[in-house]
C-alpha cells in the first residue's frame, strides 16, 4: 500500500492459549487493535492507562458552580442588591413564590444513568411512567430512537417541575406534573415521571424519549416550544388554583428575577409604575405628571420616548417598557379619563369532539404498533368528551331503552349468526360433491 508509514512486516507464531491470553490483557487497556498493542508493549515494555473518571465528575461540580454564580449574578444586576431571600431561593432550585417553574434540558448520554437517578434517589415519594415501563425505559427508549431515521445528539430531554415550599403535597404536584408531561408529549413520547421532596420544596422530574413513537419524529426544543410549556404550565396553574404572571396586553415579557423583585417591591420598574399610577388621578396633563415626578427625586430624559431615573438607579428607564398602558399617548389617554387599564384575559378552551380513527382499516396502524396505540387511546378521549357533552346536553337515552335496543341487537346477531352457519353447511356439502363426483358432459346431437 503506498503512503504506508511502517514498511517492515514483522510476524511470529503463537498458540491458541496464547492468543487468548493476549486478548483477555487487551480488555484491560481497553482496546481492539492487536497490532498497535503488541507493538507498544514490543517497544515501551508496558501501556499507561489514565482513569478520567474523578476529574469529570470534577469538571461537572465546576460547572454546576458556574451555573450558581451566573444566577447570583443575574439577580444582583436586575435589582441591585443581593438578600438573603434570593441566595435561599437560588440554593432551593428557584421555586418560585406560589407558581410552578419549569426547566428543560437535554440529554445527550448516559441515558440510563438519568433514569436512574430520578427512579432511585431515596427521597422519591412517586413514580409512573407512560407508553412504556420505568425499570426498563432506557430499553424502550432506545428500541424507539433506532427506529428514527433522523436521530440527532439527543436521547431524550429532562423536564424539571419545581413547587415553592408547603403550596402542594406530593400526591398533587405529581398529578400536575402527569398533567403537564400529558400535555408536554401530546401522547406521542415515553415517559417516566418521579416526585421528590430531596431539596427545600416538592419537585417533579420528567425525562420523555427525543423521538415520539408514532411517526418517530424527533422533539423539537426551542424557544418557542419552551413558552409552549410554559403557557401549559401556566393553565395547569389556574386549574389548581395557583398563581400566574399574565403580562399585559403589549407588554414585553419579563424574567423571574424581574417579577420577583416587583412583588417584593424593589424593582425599578415596578416602583415607577406605582407612582405613575398613583400620579395619574391627581394630575390634569402629562406635562404635569412629568412635574411631579421630578419633584419626587425621579431624574427625566426628554426625547422621542420618555425615560425616567429614580435615585440610585444605573440606567434609565423608558415609559413605553412598562406597558401599553404606559406609552406617552396611553399615559395623555389615561389623565384625560378616555382610558383605563386593560387585563388580559385568559384563552376559552377549545371545546368539540374530533373524528374517530378507524384503527382496523389504517393501514398507518397496521405498520406501527406505537401509532395503533395512540390512536386507541384518542378514540377512548373522543369518546368520553363525546359522552360528556352529550350528558350536559341531555341527548342521551334513557338506560331501559339502551337495554331494550341491546337485547334488540343481540337477537339480530343471533339471527345472522345462524344464517351464517347454514350457509356454511351448504357451502362445504357442495364443494364435497363436486371434489368427489366428476362433472357430467353432453354434447350436442
């Protein structure tokens, strides 16, 4: 072969208990190249295997640090200040007052190990699992994800579902959280769900498969499908009678270290908002609003949008952040009594009954099993929002009429089944005739 680095071919005789000896020492290295083993061990006399392990485990303790620090940092730099609430709330894992936050992240490897961590910590109060079975999910996860034509880097995602301390007991915040894993996979992904209690407060861990089981299409983890879990969250929130941050109608969103801190009253913003709104009543013009606030120590910068700076404060902040009902033009509305502050109301739920599938003529069905039960456990949904609205309506019969018009089917099935069988008789009695009596054959005169 040219281009070839070692040009000189060295052989020697071995036997076969040998050879079995030099691979059993291969395993230790571990390594599948038998030249490049003998030849080191020819030349070097011995082979250095370096174990990584503890400085991995290290790194990942380092980054878990570094992860701590930034969120120290981002709340310092939103308020202003550090107190000993959010350095409590940052080493309890962000819960968040009296809401429910979510996390996701992906996993890449050690599959199993994740598993394992969630289903084994001694803290876990409940387990369930869904589309597959918790002690063997890593198994089943991976027979789903070889069927994927594209794969991708990830294995599966980590669905974290944190309560604040005492707002739930464990058996509601895991059917929350079966909820918004329901909710979250569409019905589509296996997943394993835990409730912990291991750290201040009650927390959910959801690890579902990257690729769903009906078409194997792989989940798409974005910004946008992230709000998706958030407005979930959010809904599953009102159900249970938790609180929710509803932004206003136009306005940005906002981080937690912002709501926090306008609950607790030292954000900038929020405190600005409090003296415009208590300004307003008193006020006949914007001009006059402007007044005022810089009468109360507020420093002002004119321009095409009004900013304000309270004492102490870094940066300016614009009017037209807070809000639509903080714009200049909103603000001049307001004074003049032709506008009040709006809410955003909350979505209608959807309401209606979709079609059935038809399970034994699909031939989807036939060809995936994970569809086929997908699409049973929709039929049996639709069937139930189905009843549902028919009892709410009043359009269901009475319960004698559903016997009589069952004893009334039964009869007929009787009936056809009997027929059936008859025809049967006839059917093999002539085919027995024909197979043992030849057919007769005449022919014209």
């Amino acid at each position: 072969m040219t281009g070839r680095k070692r040009t000189v071919q060295v052989k020697f005789y071995v036997t076969e208990e040998e050879r079995k000896l030099i691979e059993e020492k291969m395993k230790l290295v571990p390594t599948n190249n038998m030249a490049a083993y003998l030849r080191k061990i020819a030349i070097d006399g011995y082979i250095i295997q370096v174990d990584h392990t503890d400085i991995k485990a290290m790194t990942a303790e380092i980054q878990k640090i570094g992860v701590n620090v930034n969120q120290i940092a981002r709340r310092v730099n939103a308020t202003g200040n550090a107190y000993k609430e959010d350095i409590d709330e940052i080493k309890g894992g962000g819960a968040c007052g009296n809401m429910a936050v979510t996390k996701i992240k992906p996993v890449k490897s050690t599959l199993s190990k994740a598993l394992d961590y969630i289903e084994k910590t001694d803290e876990k109060m409940l387990i369930s699992s869904f589309g597959c079975s918790y002690e063997t999910a890593d198994v089943e996860f991976g027979y789903t994800l070889s069927q994927a034509r594209d794969k991708g880097n990830n294995l599966a995602f980590h669905l974290i579902h944190s309560f604040a301390p005492g707002e739930v007991d464990y058996e509601k915040a895991h059917e929350i959280g079966r909820q918004l894993a329901s909710a979250v996979t569409k019905g589509q992904h296996e997943y394993v769900l835990t409730a912990h209690i291991d750290k201040r407060h009650i927390h959910n861990h959801i690890i579902f498969c990257a690729v769903n089981f009906v078409d194997h299409h792989k989940y798409v983890s974005n910004k946008r499908t992230y709000y998706g879990i958030r407005n979930m969250n959010d809904k599953l929130c009102r159900d249970n009678g938790l609180s929710v941050v509803v932004p206003g109608k136009g306005s940005r969103g906002k981080s937690y270290a912002e709501y926090q801190a306008e609950k607790t009253g030292t954000s900038w913003k929020g405190k600005l908002k409090i003296a415009v709104d208590a300004l307003i009543p008193q006020v006949s013009s914007f001009e006059e609003l402007l007044q005022r606030l810089q009468a109360a120590c507020y420093e002002i910068k004119p321009g095409k949008y009004v900013s304000f700076r309270a004492p102490g404060q870094e940066r300016f902040t614009r009017l037209k952040t807070l809000g639509a009902d903080y714009t200049e033009e909103a603000i001049r509305e307001r004074i003049a009594g032709r506008r009040t502050r709006t809410a955003k109301a909350p979505k209608a739920e959807r309401r209606g009954v979709n079609l059935l599938i038809d399970i034994e003529n699909s031939i989807k069905a036939q060809q995936s099993r994970g569809y086929e039960q997908w699409a049973k456990i929709h039929n049996l949904k639709q069937a139930a929002t189905a009843l549902k609205a028919a009892q709410i309506g009043g359009k269901l019969p009475s319960i004698p009429a559903l016997q009589a018009e069952y004893e009334k089917l039964q009869a007929q099935i009787r009936i056809h089944i009997c027929k059936k069988a008859t025809y049967c008789i006839k059917r093999q009695g002539a085919e027995t005739y024909s197979s043992s009596h030849a057919p007769l054959i005449t022919f014209p005169k």
